[in-house]
C-alpha cells in the first residue's frame, strides 16, 4: 500500500504539482489528427492535466494549441473563427497565431497586439495523432519515434477512448498480466480445441488462451530499461512448459501488452485531470508478424462471447458506470466470469470503479493490500514517484528523454525452449524480430 502523501503525489497532475511537473517534460498526445483534419475547420477543446486548451488548424495546415480563454477577457476561443491563418476570438476579434501571438485588434484605438501573447504549446504529428510538449522550452526533448515517422497514411491505426477515472488506474491495469487468468475468462475455454502449440516455439491464441486459465499465478520477473522496465509473467501450461507473456513499460505512461511473436501496439494513459483520462492505442511498426504466427487474434477464436469494439477514431462507450456496465448476472452464472458482454469494458468495470478516497474520485491505495502479482504495477509506482521527486529536488532529466531507438522497444509472448531466456523476446536479438525487420526492408525496397 502508499501512504496518502504518495498516493497524492502519483495521482495529482495540475499545473505546479510534482507529477504535472514531471509529466509535461515529455512529448504526449494532445488529440487526434483527425479531430482537426480540416484546415480553417472547427476549433476543438483539449484538457490536458487540468489545463483547458483549444486545437485548431490554421489555413497553412499548421496546429496551434493555445489556452482556451481570451488573454482579452477569457471569452473562450473554441468559439473563435478559423481563418486567415489565425484563431479570431468572437468577443472582440482579436486574433491569435498558432503559437498563440496576437496579430490583430480591430476594436482598438491604438493597437498593442504585439504585445500580447496566449499561452500555447508547441505540437508535432505522428502517427495519425498531434503531440504536444508541455513543459519548460529549454528542456523540450526531441520527438520519440517509436516507429510512427516512417507510417504511411494507410498504415495508421489510432483510437482514443475515455477512461472515467485516474490514469494510474487505468495504467495499473495495462500491466497487470495477472488479471486476464480470471477477468477475461468464459466457461467455453475449457472446450477450446487443442492446436497443438503447447511445446516451445509460439502458442496460437487459441491455445494461449487456454494456459491463461490453466495457471492462474503468473510468476514476475522485472528488468530495467532505460525507458522503463519490461517484466515478464511466467505461466506453467499444462504439458509443463514455461509460456513467457513479456510486457514494456515506457516513461511516463505508455504500456505494450504482450502478443506473439512480439508486439508494438502502444497504450497511451494521458491525464485529462486528477479525475479522467484519455487512453490512446496506436500502431508504431506495420507487419511485426510476416509468418503470421499466433493465427487469428484471440478475438476471433471459436465462441467467444464478447462484444468487439471499433479500433479506430474517438471510441463510443456504451458500457459505463452509469449502467453498470451492462452486466447480465445470469450470463455471469453460466456463460462468463464477469458477465460484461464487452472484452474491453470489463477492464473498465474494475478499474474506474475502484474505491476512492475521501474526495469521492481518486482510488485509496492506502487500501490495498498487493501480492505477488502487483509487482510491475509497485515498480511503475516507484518510477513515477522517485522521478518525480528527483526532478523537484536535483532537476534529475527524467528516464527515457534522449537520443535513443524508442523503436526497439516491443512486447513478446513465447513457450521457451529449456535454458531460453526470455530478456531476448522482442528485442533486436530475437531471431524473429531480425526476420521481420528483413521482411519490412524488402517490402519497402519494393515499393
């Protein structure tokens, strides 16, 4: 368990708070390109770590994120007219540049827009998102490319979904492996047919799906990374092998949960407020997989009995608090462990629901009582909070800022072979990571 002083500096990101402080030192997302595809189109409102923003594409392409209240007289500039390359507020027309620098003041005797300027932030787009960068301008890092620079348009997966509580929670559950032996289970696993991948070498889905619910305790091992961690969680399947599910953790809150042969997909947990979150899933790499190894996501396996959930664009929820999820207690009986018809939103149930703290939102880990199981969540924990206090104390650069291959980094799964470690899933060393980079370089040599 924390104590309140720690559970208060984890959770609390407004401007001026220890955490607001260490998380606006990297490059986060600020919304979706698609939010603002048009040029000269509708402005949209951001809520990054308590601060309210309005995005808004200028004439030439270019994206301004500016503090939403007029420097005027704080009417609010989501209701501004995009045009001429700028951003005219509709209370008195003063009109404002992507880097929030007034150009204009029609109703002034003797202008003065040359001295006023709003708050913005500088933005970059990757990857079918727009990034933008928070902290002080003389430690803004270079952009990270987990691989979303070299993206062509059709390539781009990105979706955007609202978490309605803190985004520690939220982070806590994209690496907790222990949870999918029971959350995510349905009573028809057990009549899964066997594919005959319970040996070392890659598990189908379908087959992995089956040692989930075979062996429940999970056994963790943690290595550091300079970005982070990876850890790993360790199943024994029923033939008695090792089935290794390898987990990435990178600074300040992004997850790649394990898939084989090895995964790039990025979980992106980004604070609206002390209170809510924005969880962004996008792709980085294209064809991690030319073998096709694993078959059919587990998704698509024989009675599964869940709901899918559209991948793309700002995500619709239709199971939520309010309606407690939509959970049938008789299909809990006789179908699923939870009985939450969606996959995605039984993560949701236990997450937003946790219980909170005397403020009503934010949950109490003064609580809790961890095992075994929490070990990658404890160690997270430990980084957000020690870099934290690191940068208010020493100005300690924060971990995974700099010039290094954010593209190597990638989750795995894999029944090992005797002696097999599984340190070398998923990173340059791994001979099928070396096979599917050959096979990118010749796909686009080809082109």
């Amino acid at each position: 368990m924390l104590s309140q002083e720690d559970n208060e500096l984890l959770t609390r990101v407004g401007p001026g708070t220890l955490m607001g402080n260490l998380l606006r030192r990297y490059w986060v997302p600020a919304c979706l390109t698609s939010e603002i595809a048009e040029p000269d189109g509708e402005p949209l409102r951001v809520k990054l770590f308590g601060e309210r923003l309005v995005a808004f594409r200028d004439t030439e392409g270019k994206v301004g994120l500016l503090q939403e209240g007029c420097p005027h007289r704080g009417a609010s500039l989501f209701f501004g007219r995009n045009e001429e390359c700028g951003l005219r507020c509709p209370y008195h027309g003063w009109k404002f540049e992507t880097d929030g620098q007034c150009v204009d003041q029609p109703s002034e005797v003797r202008p003065f827009a040359n001295q006023i300027k709003a708050r913005s932030y500088p933005t970059y787009e990757s990857g079918g998102i727009v990034w933008t960068y928070m902290g002080p301008p003389e430690h803004k890092p270079p952009f990270r490319d987990f691989g979303t620079e070299s993206l062509a348009p059709d390539e781009i997966m990105v979706s955007k979904e609202f978490i309605d509580c803190n985004f520690v929670q939220s982070l806590d559950g994209d690496l907790d492996t222990s949870h999918i032996s029971n959350l995510h289970q349905w009573h028809a696993i057990a009549d899964l047919p066997d594919q005959g991948t319970d040996r070392p070498g890659y598990p189908t889905n379908n087959d992995s799906l089956r040692f989930w619910r075979h062996d429940p305790k999970a056994i963790i091992e943690i290595e550091e990374e300079y970005y982070g961690f990876r850890y790993v969680g360790l199943r024994r399947t029923p033939n008695g092998y090792r089935q290794a599910r390898v987990y990435a953790y990178i600074m300040p809150f992004t997850a790649i949960i394990s898939n084989p042969p090895f995964a790039t997909r990025h979980l992106t947990i980004v604070p609206i407020d002390d209170h809510t979150t924005w969880r962004y899933s996008y792709t980085t790499q294209v064809n991690p997989n030319p073998r096709n190894i694993g078959g059919p996501p587990f998704f698509a396996v024989d009675n599964f009995p869940y709901v899918r959930f559209r991948s793309t664009g700002v995500l619709e929820r239709h199971y939520t608090k309010e309606n407690n999820y939509q959970i049938d207690r008789e299909v809990q009986k006789n179908v699923s462990f939870t009985g939450v018809p969606e996959f995605r939103a039984q993560d949701l149930m236990v997450t937003e629901t946790a219980q909170p703290t005397y403020d009503g939102f934010i949950y109490d880990r003064t609580q809790e009582h961890l095992g075994s199981g929490d070990l990658a969540l404890l160690r997270m924990h430990q980084y957000l909070l020690n870099s934290a206090r690191e940068l208010a104390a020493n100005g300690t650069t924060p971990p995974g800022i700099g010039e290094y291959d954010y593209r190597s980094i990638r989750a795995a799964e894999k029944i090992l072979a005797e002696g097999e470690d599984w340190r070398v899933l998923g990173t340059n060393d791994d001979p099928t990571v070396q096979e599917s980079e050959l096979a990118r370089q010749q796909q686009v040599s080809g082109k």
